[in-house]
C-alpha cells in the first residue's frame, strides 16, 4: 500500500488571521518575494492540490518556477468547474479532478481529454485522496487553498509541514474567511506544534512548522 504522501500546507495570512477579503477579486497578500518563493516550493513538488472554490474565484494558473511541472489536484464534490479556467488551460502538467460519484459523468464530459476525474465515493474525505495520490505516485504534495481544503487537511491530521506567510496588513470583516478556523485539531496544549523557521521574505514574515514526525523525511521543505 502507497504513502500518503509528505504534504506541506501553504498559506499567506493578514495581521488578524484572515487570507481573503469579501470583495470580488482575490485579496494578495504576498509580496513578490514571497510570490517567488511560493513559485520555487511548487517546483519541488509532485503535485499542487486546491479545492474548486479557489478555481473558480482566483482563477490559479498554479505554475512552478524553474520549469517544474507538478500535477494539478483539484477537489470539486459537486463538479461546478469550467472547462475554460486557467488551472485547465495552463502548462502541460497532468490535472486531476476529485469530485463526488454523482457529478463524475457530467464533469467527464465538460473536460473531455483535459482532466482526469477520479469520482469513486460519494462523500470527499481528505485521507482517501491523499491516499489515492499517493497511489498515482506523488510523494511530495503542495496545499494551497482555500479554507475549507486547509481546514479539512489539517483536522484529518495531514499536514506535515505549514508555511505560514504573515502579511503586514489587517483586513478586519468578521465575514471574510480566516486560517483554521472553529473545529478540532491535533495540535492542542497536549501536543504543540514544532517552529522550526522564522524568516523575512520582503515585508512578510514566513513561519515554518513542523505538525508531524515525518518533517524532514522528505527534505527540509525550503524555500
């Protein structure tokens, strides 16, 4: 039986927590350095995973610098993604859709050769992807967004290494989505979470932990 593979989990923070703003376009808050260094992570990974949210309010193109080629992992349970996004129309990487059994016919037939789409259960559940991943060969997997897809990697306790870029602004409206969020995770009083690097990236402070044992078997994870 495959790993799962060793997953770090990326994601740019405001002053209060928050990584989007309510307006109608994607607030960034990286700076272009941490934009660079994000782009140099991709490259050393086997694949980059969003949820279809992202997809379709960001529209990512998700490449790598340096001339990587990672797959793109998309996790969409209803299928409500357009053939025309950038994350379909860009580089030559293998994209994978996840999606419930249900939508698994339909989205085959709007992405025709574009995609594969793995549809076998119902109901998404994180630790079956990450297992399926693992079964296609990926060792090394970048998570990037949105929440919901953060929340639920790092509930499932599947994230070995977190990426934690704090901006230098505060975005303040209790409606915009925050890091984490109410829930239940692993890393409790009981069982911390290891700093294992803090460094400025422009005006960004980068937070680097380790959230499992396995940090390091596969590389320290730098940039």
């Amino acid at each position: 039986m495959a790993e799962r593979p060793y997953t770090i989990l990326s994601v740019a923070v405001s002053l209060d927590g928050y990584i989007d703003d309510t307006g109608p376009s994607r607030l960034v808050l990286s700076g272009e350095a941490d934009l660079a260094r994000v782009g140099e992570v991709r490259a050393g990974v086997d694949a980059i995973l969003v949820g279809a949210a992202t997809v379709r309010r960001d529209n990512p193109r998700l490449v790598a610098r340096g001339g990587g080629s990672p797959k793109k992992v998309v996790v969409s349970g209803r299928g409500n993604l357009a053939a025309e996004a950038a994350f379909f129309a860009t580089g030559a990487a293998e994209k994978l859709v996840y999606c419930a059994r249900s939508a698994r016919a339909d989205l085959r037939g709007r992405l025709g050769p574009l995609a594969t789409v793995v549809g076998s259960r119902e109901r998404l559940d994180m630790r079956w992807v990450s297992g399926d991943l693992g079964r296609r060969g990926v060792r090394r997997l970048l998570v990037e967004g949105g929440s919901s897809i953060q929340r639920q990697f790092l509930r499932a306790d599947l994230v070995d290494e977190l990426h934690l870029a704090v901006a230098p602004v505060f975005v303040g409206d209790p409606q915009a989505p925050r890091f984490g969020g109410a829930g239940t995770y692993p890393w409790r009083p009981g069982r911390r979470a290891a700093l294992v690097e803090t460094r400025q990236v422009g005006d960004v402070g980068l937070l680097r932990y380790a959230l499992s044992t396995r940090f390091g078997d596969e590389g320290d994870g730098r940039p």
